[in-house]
C-alpha cells in the first residue's frame, strides 16, 4: 500500500480553500462592479467593496497558506519540514479562527433576525447560514488546520 503525502493532501485542501476563496470574491468584484463603483468607494455603498469583506482576507491567508505548504512539501529537508509545519500551523489556526469569528457573527445576525432570512457580508441574502461562503470558508480552513496538526503530530512524535 502507498504510503499517503500527508505534505500533498495539506496542499491539496488548501488549493480547494484558494479556488472557493476567490471564485467568490470574484463574484463579489462583479456585484460590486455592476453598481459602477471603483475600487476606492468604501462608504455609502449599496454593495460592500470586496477589499473590505472578510472573505477577501480569508483568500489571501488560503493563497499564502497554500504557497508556504507547496515549499514545505517540496523542501526534502525533513528539519526544515517540520520547523515550518510547525509555523504553518499558527498560521492556520490564525485563518480558522478568523473564520469561525465571521461565520459567528453572521449566526448571530440570523438569530437576531428570528431565524429569517438576513443580509450576508456580500450583500447577499443570506437564507440560512449554513449554506454561506462564511461557513464552507470556515470549514475549510478547520479541515487544514486538522491535515497540519496530524502532520505536526506525526513529524514531533518521529523526531
């Protein structure tokens, strides 16, 4: 039996997390655009600039997690493996934490709205927050983070 990458898989997880990252921040430049804003509109917005949306910083902290996993997988240092797993992680724990603390934040606002249908962070109609960018964002930024922890388990325990 193949021995599995675990180097790869985090990389691979992380690949998802940029691609679902940025094709909705995409489609957050488009309704943002549609309104003919420029980039430099902050205030009095019917749509929210997507530079200022949590989902825009969540998908450069899925892009900088990614290109950091690639050079820790392609490193053949098995030192240099483990001392920058060991990084990535806080790394990680940092975008999934962040993550959570949007996607708490838009439970709450459902809440408070009686559980009908409230507006998102895009401006969008949020039916259940379950079913939100915020959530699967979220999910998998916790889905890393477990990948990077077993890894950090696995290289300690081996040292």
């Amino acid at each position: 039996m193949k021995k599995i990458n675990l180097y790869l898989l985090q990389s691979l997880v992380l690949l998802g997390g940029s691609i679902f990252a940025w094709w909705t921040i995409y489609h957050d430049f488009v309704r943002f655009f549609d309104k003919h804003y420029v980039l430099t509109n902050f205030t009095d917005c019917v749509v929210p600039n997507p530079l200022a949306t949590p989902c825009f910083y969540g998908g450069i902290c899925f892009v900088l997690a990614l290109a950091w996993s690639v050079s820790i997988w392609l490193n053949k240092s098995a030192e240099r493996q483990r001392v920058n797993q060991a990084r990535i992680w806080w790394l990680l724990l940092a975008g999934t934490i962040f993550a959570w603390s949007n996607f708490g934040y838009q439970y709450y606002k459902f809440v408070q709205n009686s559980f009908r249908p409230t507006l998102g962070c895009s401006a969008t109609i949020v039916q259940t927050p379950w079913q939100t960018s915020c959530f699967y964002g979220a999910a998998i930024f916790l889905t890393a983070l477990v990948v990077a922890s077993i890894i950090k388990f696995y290289k300690n325990r081996n040292r």
